[in-house]
C-alpha cells in the first residue's frame, strides 16, 4: 500500500511537471528582444539586418506617426508622419542592440536628413526608434561612435533617435520582398545607387557589423 507521502508526491508532479515547462517556454520568449529602425527603403533594411547572427525575424513596417492602420500609399503621401521602419526581434545571448546598431549605422547614410539614397522625404528619414532610456542610451552612444570613426562632429548627423511609438507591420507584399522578388529588388537597389553611397561614406565598413574604429 502507497504511503500518504508518496500519493502527495504523485499528485504534485504534474503541476511540477507544468511549472517546469512553462518556466522554460517564460524563459525562451523572454530571452527575445526587439529595435525598431528606419533607414529609407525597408526592403534594404529588412534585407541587410535579417542575416545578422543572432537576428530571429526582421519585419517592414511603419511608426513614428500619428494615423492609425497606415497603408503604404498613405505613408508614401507624406501626410501621416510615419517613417518606412523594420522591427527586428533578436536573441540577445547572441547579438546585443549595440551591435545591431552598429550594422544599421553602416547601412544607412547618416549625413542625409531628407530622406536615403534615391528615395526622398520624411517617410524614407533614418530614425533610431528606442524602447526605453537603456535603448536611447546605447542608441545616443553608438551616434557618437558612428561620427568618431566618420572623423566628423557629431551635429552633422542626420539620424534622430526617437522614443518608439506604436509599429504597424506593412502589407504582406512588402514581407521578405528581397526573397521572393530578387530580380526587382537587385534592379532597385543598384538603380538607387544604395550600396555606391555606402562604400563612399563607409569605406570597407560599409555594411560591416566589425568593431568600430577608434
């Protein structure tokens, strides 16, 4: 015959079981990390950040406005003050947001304040979105360093950092347009003179997700 200690223990184990695995799955989802940036065409970005050890998911969206549920004709008019962003959600164990920032500095132009590259007006603006004060310290950090290895001061960067505000994922069509539309996005992209502006301003950092120069 069972003891009433080794019924108690069994009728305990699956809630002990549950904690466990719901801790864990707590743990897992906690773990991931999101920034919310903008830099012109969010195809590019999407593209270039995506492929970052430690990136999860990169999504092209809009933020930094006033209307609600914007479409992409209605950004694009210029009229909702959103700005064209992605929402990259990241592991930070494996990548930190500094060093998000760091490849996102590096692709971007951060002496243009009217837009990026071919694309022209406040909805194609380079906006570092931050969620929180340890975002928009690291975010206000990395500016400075972003100008030290530019050797420029740092008032002649255009890029604005910018409390997050709420993020509308953008039409289905724009999701991982780089993949499933590669040779329109290749013609854009090399047609808007993109990567040309990047090597001029960034040298052999452009794109690069390397150590900053001091």
């Amino acid at each position: 015959m069972r003891s009433p200690r080794f019924r108690l223990l069994a009728g305990l184990m699956p809630l002990l079981l549950g904690l466990l695995l719901f801790g864990g799955a707590a743990g897992a989802l906690a773990a991931v990390e999101e920034a919310v940036l903008a830099g012109g065409c969010f195809w590019c970005l999407e593209h270039d950040l995506e492929v970052l050890p430690g990136v999860l998911a990169v999504e092209s969206g809009y933020t930094g406005g006033h209307l609600d549920h914007p479409s992409y004709r209605q950004v694009s008019s210029e009229t909702t003050g959103h700005q064209e962003a992605v929402r990259v959600e990241f592991d930070p164990a494996r990548i930190s947001y500094a060093q998000i920032l760091r490849s996102y500095w590096r692709n971007v132009d951060p002496l243009d304040g009217e837009g990026q590259f071919c694309d022209r007006g406040d909805s194609y603006r380079a906006v570092i979105f931050t969620a929180g004060e340890e975002q928009a310290e690291i975010a206000r950090d990395s500016a400075r360093l972003a100008a030290a290895e530019l050797g420029k001061p740092l008032s002649t960067l255009a890029v604005q950092i910018r409390p997050l505000s709420r993020f509308w994922p953008a039409e289905g069509y724009h999701q991982d347009f780089a993949e499933r539309n590669s040779i329109k996005y290749n013609f854009y992209r090399f047609s808007c003179g993109r990567d040309r502006r990047l090597d001029e301003i960034w040298d052999v950092k452009a794109r690069s997700g390397e150590d900053w120069l001091h």
